[in-house]
C-alpha cells in the first residue's frame, strides 16, 4: 500500500539517543550545579583578608561550560545514536532486502543471519522458515497445475480425436462413438469434481458439526461392498465409537477413497481390506488396511502427491483419477488431521488418518467387528 513518506527508523532512533544523552547531561550539570551553589552565599564577603566568590560568579562561569558540554553531548549522542543505530538495525535491512526478493518471485533466497539468539534472529529464523514452506508450496502448485492441465487435456483431445473420425468417416458406428464420447466425458467430470473437492478441502470453507467417524467408515464401506464383491475381495470393519468435529460429506469423501483405493489396488479374488476406527489420547485415528503387492517406502511417500499413481495402478474401470490420497490428505489437513502412509511387511498398504477427538463426557463405546 502506498503511504506518505515519513522518517527512518534509524533516524528517530538517533534522535531518541540524542535527546536522552542531552536530557541525561542537563540533569547531571544541574545537579552538580545545585550541590556546589547551595552553600554559597548571594554577595561577595571578606573574612581575614579573603574573597569569598559568591553565587552569582560561580553562575556565570559554570554556565558556558555547562552550553559547552551540552552541545558536545548533542553532537556526541547524533553521532552515535546514528552508528549504534545503523549496527542495531543491520539485521532489519537484511529481512527486508529477503522480503523485497520474495515480493518479487524470488523464494530460494535465505537470510541466515549469524550470531546468538535474539529477536532479530527469531524473526530472521521464522521468516526463513517462511520461505521455505512458500517455496515448497508453489513448488507442489506449479507441478500440480501442470499435472492437472495435462490430465484435463487428455480427455479433450481424445474427444476432439473421435469426432474428427466420425466426421471424416460416415460409416462409422454412432453407438460405438457415443458410448467412447460417455466414457471421456465422465472421466472429465469426475476430475473436475475431484479438483473442486480439493481446492475446497484446502480452503476449509465449509461448516463443521459433530460425526461419528465409525458410522461414516460404515456408510462408505457399505457403499462400494459390491465393488469388492465383484472382485471377489472380503472387507472388514471394526472399531470404537469415534467421537470428532468436522464436515461430514468431507470425510465421507476422504473414508471413500480410502476404502475404493484399497478395493482397486488388491489381490483380485483373494484380497482383504479391513477398515478400523479407534480413540486415542485427544484424538481418533481411522485406519484403511489393504493386501497387494509389496511397496517400497519411497513409492509410498509418493502416493500422496496429486495424479501420482503406483507401478501396477493401471487405469480400469473403476481407475481413479489420480487426485484420491491427494484429497484424503486435504481433508486430513482441513481437519486439523495427519495422514500416514506406510507399507505392510506382507504386501499392501497401510492408511492411518489421525483426526482431533470431540469432548464428550461420555466414555466411547465399542462396535462389535463385522464382515
């Protein structure tokens, strides 16, 4: 915002450093002056011979000397004032000229500041923190718009593609090609659907109310129940009653893409899922375990990035979009949640979403397990 131009810092330091060494000086001089003029007397007497100085020469000449020291005070306290200030404010002009190059797109930039902790360096410390978290962030949304644009191009330019080839060639079937256009064209609804979901799951713009998430793992499982059974895969449900505070179609979402990435990415025919709430200190955890193939930590680590998808995470048809961990953790994190990915030691992953416990003054109950 453009404001009028004012004195520096440095400057009303200076002058704060003058006026207090001037105001210091004049007290010092008047007190000295007070203590050695009290005793003496208003005229000039003699006593045996001798003068006594009165009051009133002493006045006279203390006070050019007092004008004298006050004016080497002032140029003193300027002078210095001006050095101790510019030294104080050194670390100062190294955090703006950072915050100048961040304004200007610069993010890889830090300050470092050397020496020992003090509030300078605390401020220089958490804004260099501050850039690493920008820095990171438009990192992670540079590489998700170009993922994005180049997934949402793909079923455009399939579509452009089988229009051009109905147009060029009338013998073509129209079912064929109406059903393909069906296909594309779902698939980019349900990523611009998932993108909307993400972008509000960022954003924390909805309202939040009591849920129960074992009820909603209920909900969700029940949900895609025939999607397991026809790939003949067993799901199990467990867990305590879990108490928090949030969206509740939001954490269905993120519970549904859980379970339906368990289901897709399994040992067709002879998989098993299992699904589990729990309460912990201050917290409640749901848990989306699946059998597969094993994993490496560094593939699992990549999971959650946006269209990042495994080595066997082929597209079928019931293949996400790319977008479902990216989406459990932007729920997680609009929750004031965690979410862990780890491999299991036999194959398959393990998901554990970690979300802040409602209080109530009850003690939580059980549910019974259930196939």
């Amino acid at each position: 915002m453009d404001r009028a131009p004012g004195l520096s810092v440095r400057l009303k330091l200076t002058l704060s450093y003058a006026g207090f060494l001037m105001l210091a000086g004049a007290l010092l001089l008047g007190a000295v002056g007070v203590y050695y003029l009290r005793g003496l007397p208003d005229q000039a007497m003699y006593a045996t011979g001798d003068f006594l100085v009165n009051r009133s020469v002493i006045l006279r000449s203390f006070a050019p000397v007092a004008a004298l020291v006050l004016a080497f005070l002032l140029v003193f306290g300027l002078v210095g004032g001006w050095l101790l200030a510019g030294r104080m404010l050194a670390p100062l002009t190294r955090i703006t000229d950072a915050a100048r190059k961040a304004t200007g797109g610069s993010l890889s930039h830090r300050i470092r500041l050397p020496g020992r902790g003090d509030e300078f360096r605390e401020l220089a410390d958490a804004f260099d923190t501050m850039l690493v978290r920008l820095e990171t962030h438009v990192a992670e949304q540079r590489r998700f718009a170009a993922n994005a644009s180049h997934e949402l191009r793909t079923p455009l330019t399939i579509a452009r593609t089988l229009l051009d080839v109905a147009r060029t060639d009338p013998t073509r079937d129209p079912a064929e090609l109406v059903n393909r256009l069906h296909l594309v064209n779902t698939r980019a609804i349900d990523l611009t659907e998932a993108l909307l979901l993400l972008s509000r799951a960022d954003q924390r713009s909805f309202p939040r109310e009591r849920v129960d998430l074992s009820l909603i793992a209920e909900e969700a499982v029940e949900t895609l129940l025939p999607l397991a059974e026809k790939r003949g895969l067993t799901v199990e449900t467990a867990g305590d009653l879990t108490p928090a505070t949030g969206s509740p179609a939001l954490l269905l979402q993120m519970t549904t893409n859980l379970v339906h990435n368990a289901i897709v990415h399994n040992l067709a025919g002879q998989g098993t899922v299992w699904v589990t709430t729990a309460v912990r200190p201050g917290a409640v955890t749901l848990t989306v375990e699946n059998t597969g193939d094993e994993l490496s930590p560094d593939l699992v680590r990549t999971l959650v990035e946006p269209f990042r998808r495994g080595t066997d995470r082929v597209r079928g048809d019931h293949a996400g979009v790319g977008l479902g961990l990216a989406i459990v953790g932007s729920i997680a994190r609009a929750h004031d949640g965690t979410l862990v990915l780890a491999p299991r030691p036999s194959g398959g992953l393990r998901v554990t979403v970690r979300l802040p416990a409602e209080v109530t003054g009850g003690a939580p109950g059980r549910r019974p397990p259930a196939a």
